[in-house]
C-alpha cells in the first residue's frame, strides 16, 4: 500500500498534467474536453488541499 506521501506525489504530478491540458484545451476552445478535465482538476484540488498542499504557486487555472 503506498504512503500519504506517494499518495500525494503521484496527486500533484496529475495535478500539473491536468492543467498543462485544460491550458491547452482553452486555448482551442475545446469546451467539452475542457469540462471533462475540470472534474479531474477539481477532485485532484480537494485531494490536495485534504493533504495539506498549499496550492497558491501551482495553480494556474485559478477556479
């Protein structure tokens, strides 16, 4: 069974690639896959912040 901390490694290593795509996706105005990739984003925020990961300098999607 991994550790909290692989736990969340392996969280904000998703965490980036989700907002590396929603980026993307926005800037081709890909809304359905955008909105398919903010329900990730949104589980994967509240799995960090549950961790206590102060995400202020990470997060560049902001919602």
């Amino acid at each position: 069974m991994p550790s909290g901390i692989e736990v969340t490694k392996t969280a904000l290593d998703d965490f980036k690639k989700i907002q590396k795509y929603m980026l993307l996706a926005r800037k081709e105005n890909a809304t359905e896959t955008y909105a398919e990739l903010k329900e990730e984003y949104l589980t994967l925020k509240a799995l960090l912040n549950v961790s206590g990961v102060n995400l202020t300098d990470i997060d560049k999607i902001k919602e």
